[in-house]
C-alpha cells in the first residue's frame, strides 16, 4: 500500500510503500499527530521518520493490490 506523505515547507511529497494495514498506519499517523515522530517501515525494511509537527497532510491507498495483465479487464 503506497502511504503520501505531505510534509511542511516542502515542494515534494514522501511516498512509502509499506506492508503495514492501514489502520496501523492511521494509528501511527493520529498519534504522530499527538506528539512525537511517525515512523514507518517500507516494503524493503527501510525507516521513515518524519517529526510531527511537521506533517501536512497523509493520504492512505488502499490495501487491495492492483490486477495486471489480461486477467484484470
């Protein structure tokens, strides 16, 4: 799932692509919100870390993973 990440004072938006479900990383992100750092892991076992105060706005995907190829018409 692709996790957007708009951070203050900066033109470019974070993308993580994480495994996590997206009511982990909503959690994460309301208490990122409260105070204190988000933190999330991508699909390659890298962390972010984004200060808080610092987030604008996230926007979650989905979990349902897109269909390739002829099968998905």
């Amino acid at each position: 799932m692709d996790v957007t990440i708009g951070v203050q004072n900066l033109p470019r938006e974070v993308v993580v692509e994480t495994e996590e479900s997206a009511d982990a990383v909503a959690t994460a992100v309301k208490k990122a919100l409260t105070g204190g750092p988000l933190e999330l892991t991508d699909s390659r076992g890298r962390r972010v870390i984004i200060p808080g105060e610092a987030i604008g706005y996230v926007e979650i995907g989905s979990e349902e993973q897109r269909k390739v190829g002829f099968g998905a018409v």
